[in-house]
C-alpha cells in the first residue's frame, strides 16, 4: 500500500506487524523520530485493557512518548510491550533519567481475540514486540495483520454470527498538513459506509445482516452466550505533523472517536474496549486545530471501511 495513504504520510512515521497465525493474533507498534512525539488518547469503551496509559493525560510530567503498542491477548498481551521497550533501549531511545539510564515510553491497548479465529488460544510475548519493531517501515501491510489478525465484527446477536475484520488505514492531507489513520476493527456492533449501509457485521441464518443496533434496541439478549460478553474494542490511532499540544491532541483523539460511531453501530458499548490515540511529530505549524479535527473526520471513516474490506480479502 502506498505511504501516502497510510500513517507514514506523517514523515517520520512507521509502523511494523508481528503475526502470529497459529493463534490468530498478533501485534503491531507504532514507531516516531527517534526523539520521541506528543500523544494523548481517549477512553470511548467500557471494557478497556492498557498500559502506561497514565502518560498520555496533558498534566503528566511526561511530555513525549516513544512509541504506542497495539496488542492481541486481552490482558495477556501487555507483556508484550516489554520487547517494544528492550528494542527501544538497544536503540537509545527513551526518557533520560540519569548519565546512562533511559526508559522508553510506551503506551499500549489490546484487542480481545482470544479465540476469536478457531485457532488455539495464546497471545504475543515480548519477542513478538521486539519483532514488531525490527520490521518497522513505511511500507505497512492492512488487512489481518498484526493486532488486527484476529479482529472481527457483528458479534451483538453471538460470535456465531460475527464476520471477519481486520486493519485499516487512511490519510487526508491539506497543503502540508496531513492526518492519518490506523484502525483495528474488532467491535461488538456492524461497519456501515458513508451510505449507512451495512458493508460488515452479524449476518442471520439467512445470511443476511441482521443490524445489531436494531437487534439491541428491539431487546435482543446481547452475544446471546453470557459466558462470551468480552470479545471486542475497535483502537485507533490517528497520526499528524501538525504542531498540536497535548490538549488539543486530546481534542483531536476525540474528534476520531466521534468518526468512528459515524460508521460502527453500536460503538463504545459497556462490551467494548475502545481506545482512540493522536500524536503529532509537530513538524508543520497548524493554522487551527478544527482544520486537524476536520482532516481526521475524513480520514478515520475510510480506515474503518478498509479495515473490514481488506479484512475479508
């Protein structure tokens, strides 16, 4: 896929997959310049996993982060993170904190997959993050991929319902702005286009869609299986060179969460665990943050669609 419609249309950015078909997970890191970028992020479900997410308020001390790690295994995937972090160090990246100690900063949101592919359940280690790493480039794979590998979609009425998804990117630019997105789609509700027709989501015994949202509101018991309530978050990464401080990257995060429920129904449910990050490598000066906000509103919808296409391809 071409860099200039992927989160390397932000120079300076890359993006490597570690894929794990056995277990149909997998991992993905997002890698800056080697000083770091500004990032934020909002919480939009209810079922959240994360780690060294405290970082990403505007008040904390830490001011740039090193990379952001995106992870199959629920929970179990975290660890993960530890071979982001020893990749990192090898290459002098991080937090100075004395003459020769460096601590790399690194956010990190799973995905719950467990299980979600048929494949017997495990997760990725910090190999698999420290691999990620090594295979970074601005030549990104989509499709089921890295932390999208294991991602699917329709699950409201039972996973027996569910249609494969995967990993989407987009960009939209203006003159020398440029916003980005990166988005696994692994959510409890349908993927609709800019129509709102339902392109992916639970399908009947008809084959037809069902519409999860309709299904939910007419009091339709949720997955069906109470025992199988926590197989989805659909996580974002929205990328610019704008020069944006930490609150207005926040913003922004929130101006991508508000495009994602443009196009999956239902979003942000108490089952879900929906994360949307921004960063900035502060590269070009930004006229006004809404012209970022506006650039993301483009972006992010087409991600979601390719998420899902190149999910089934």
């Amino acid at each position: 896929m071409s860099a200039r419609t992927t989160l390397a249309a932000v120079p300076g950015i890359t993006v490597g997959h570690t894929t794990i078909p056995e277990h149909g997970t997998g991992c993905t890191v997002v890698l800056g310049p080697a000083e770091g970028f500004r990032a934020a992020a909002v919480l939009r479900g209810r079922a959240t996993g994360t780690r060294e997410f405290d970082v990403l308020d505007p008040r904390h001390l830490v001011d740039r982060v090193d990379a952001i790690f995106l992870t199959g295994g629920s929970a179990n995937g975290l660890g993960a993170t530890d071979g982001v972090m020893r990749w990192l160090r090898e290459h002098h990246r991080g937090l100075r904190v004395g003459p020769e100690a460096l601590v790399p900063i690194v956010p990190a949101a799973v995905i719950f997959d467990l299980g979600n592919a048929g494949r017997p359940i495990g997760w990725p280690g910090p190999d698999d993050g420290y691999r990620a790493c090594e295979s970074a480039s601005e030549r990104i794979a989509e499709g089921r991929v890295g932390v999208g590998t294991g991602a699917t979609v329709g699950k409201a009425a039972g996973i027996d319902k569910m249609m494969p998804a995967g990993l989407g990117m987009w960009a939209a630019g203006a003159g020398d702005l440029v916003a980005a997105a990166l988005v696994v789609v692994n959510a409890v509700g349908d993927v609709r286009n800019a129509r709102g027709d339902i392109i992916a989501g639970a399908r009947g015994a008809d084959g037809e869609f069902l519409d999860s949202l309709r299904y939910l509101a007419d009091g339709g018991a949720p997955f069906g299986d109470a025992s199988r309530l926590q197989r989805n978050t659909t996580l974002a990464v929205i990328a610019t060179n704008a020069r944006l401080d930490r609150l207005q990257l926040q913003e922004l995060a929130r101006a991508g969460s508000d495009a994602l429920a443009r196009r999956i129904t239902p979003y942000g449910t108490q089952y879900d665990g929906d994360v949307v990050f921004a960063l900035s490598t502060a590269a070009a000066p930004a006229p006004s943050p809404t012209q970022i906000e506006a650039l993301a509103a483009l972006a992010v919808p087409e991600a979601v669609e390719r998420s899902v296409r190149t999910g089934r391809s």
